[in-house]
C-alpha cells in the first residue's frame, strides 16, 4: 500500500497519515520530521534544510528527493508506505513515480485532506509537536494528558518555529504556489480522493479508511 497525504500545511495530514501508519502495519515517513530530526542533532543537512524553514520555504528539490530515496531503500518500505509532506512540487512527484516505475510498482492513493486557509491558520496556531516522536497536538481540539508532556513519550511539546504567524502566512502562499497543482497532477494520473479535512478527527480517519478499504 504506497500512499502520499496532500493538503496545505496544518491540514492534518501528520495526523492522519499517524493511524494510517498503525492501522495498516506501513512506515509514515515524513520528510518535515525527517529535518526536524537532523536538526535536532545538528547534522549537516539539518544546519542546510533550516535556512529554508525558517522561512516557510520549501527545501531544494535535490536534497528532499536523495533523501527519500534513501530511506525507501530501508526494508520497512517493501511493505510499502505513507508519505507525509513529500512530494511538494511537481519534479517531487516526477523522481516518486520513477523510482516506483523503476521497481515495477505504482502509487495506489493520493488523499486530499482539504481544508480553507482560516481553519489552517488556528490549527498551525495551536499546533504543539514533539520533537522527539513526532506525536502532534492541539491546544483545543487534541490537547495532551498533561499540559506540554507528550502522552507517548513524555517529551516536552513546543510550538515549532515555522508555526509562528509570520512563516505561516508565507508557507500557505508556497503551498498554493507550488504544492496545490499536484492535486490535478494526482487527478489526471487517476489515484486523486478528497476527503474534508473540517471534520473531526475519527471522522476524517474513516473517510480514509473507506477509500483505502
Ligand atoms: P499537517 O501534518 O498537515 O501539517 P497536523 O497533522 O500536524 O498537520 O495537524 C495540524 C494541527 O491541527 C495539529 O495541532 C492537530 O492536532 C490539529 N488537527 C489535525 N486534524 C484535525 C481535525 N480533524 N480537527 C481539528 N484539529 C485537527
Ligand atoms: P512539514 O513538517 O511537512 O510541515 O514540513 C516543514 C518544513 O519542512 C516545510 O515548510 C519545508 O520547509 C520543509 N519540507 C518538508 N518536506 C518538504 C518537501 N517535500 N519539499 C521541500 N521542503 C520540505
């Protein structure tokens, strides 16, 4: 089962492609935490990747996509996977359908989680992520056991740089720029489902689950 989330920044496609990862026995592989992790240690493409974070911009092509080719060479992907915030532009999408031309294999979903601009902008706000597992909350709608304490792992929850007003804003106009169009790419290629992304949780996790099934 290979399957890419779509959908702005702050949609809830972490969250979602989470339960898909458990339900379905699939990596969730996001090419965000991935950063977030290099960052967290300082290595050299985490000092590179955070010069365009900060921004809201999108990484180089180049460096996301030798990074996820890299990790589909794990053997957790032969199971196949869901890919969270990759791909983000179209050659994204491009070096994805080659490599899984490649191998004899072919995306089976891509799954739009739509949801308008003034529901991101307080669904960014209120985001709280932990760094070490990659568990994300809300401060209203998915609040923690205890306040800033990931219920999975017990790290302290922080609100990510680039959910701050400013880099939000800017990351949406990027998202509408250069990420939207892969809706009609997806369409045209005939693996394109919609799913309202406004809903609760759950709700939006079974409306998933009803494609996928
Ligand atoms: P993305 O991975 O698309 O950037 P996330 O999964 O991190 O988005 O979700 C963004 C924020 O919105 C998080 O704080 C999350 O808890 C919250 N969220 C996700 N899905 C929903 C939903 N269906 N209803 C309300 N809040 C949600
Ligand atoms: P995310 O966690 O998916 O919201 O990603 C956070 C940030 O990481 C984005 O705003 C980009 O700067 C960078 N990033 C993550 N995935 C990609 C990608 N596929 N292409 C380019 N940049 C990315």
């Amino acid at each position: 089962m290979k399957i890419v989330m779509l959908g702005a920044p702050g949609a809830g496609k972490g969250t979602q492609a989470k339960k898909i990862a458990e339900e379905y026995g699939v990596p969730h592989i996001s090419t965000g935490d991935i950063f977030r992790a290099n960052i967290k240690n300082n290595t050299p493409l985490g000092q590179q990747a955070k010069i365009y974070m900060d921004k809201g911009e999108l990484v180089p092509d180049e460096l996301v996509v030798s990074l996820i080719m890299d990790r589909f060479d794990e053997p957790d992907c032969e199971k196949g996977y869901v890919l969270d915030g990759y791909p983000r532009t179209i050659p994204q999408a491009k070096a994805l359908d080659k490599a899984l031309e490649d191998n004899g294999e072919k995306l089976d979903y891509a799954i739009d989680v739509d949801v308008p601009d003034e529901v991101i902008i307080d669904r960014m706000s209120g985001r709280r992520a932990c760094l070490n597992c990659g568990a994300t909350y809300h401060i209203v709608n998915n609040p923690p056991k205890t306040e800033s304490v990931c219920d999975a792992c017990g790290n302290e929850l922080v609100q990510r740089d680039d959910d701050k007003e400013e880099t939000v804003k800017n990351r949406l106009d990027v998202y509408h720029d250069q990420t939207e169009p892969l809706k009609q790419y997806y369409a045209d290629a005939g693996v394109l489902y919609t799913v309202d992304g406004t809903k609760e949780m759950e709700e939006v996790f079974k409306s998933i689950c009803s494609i996928v099934e």
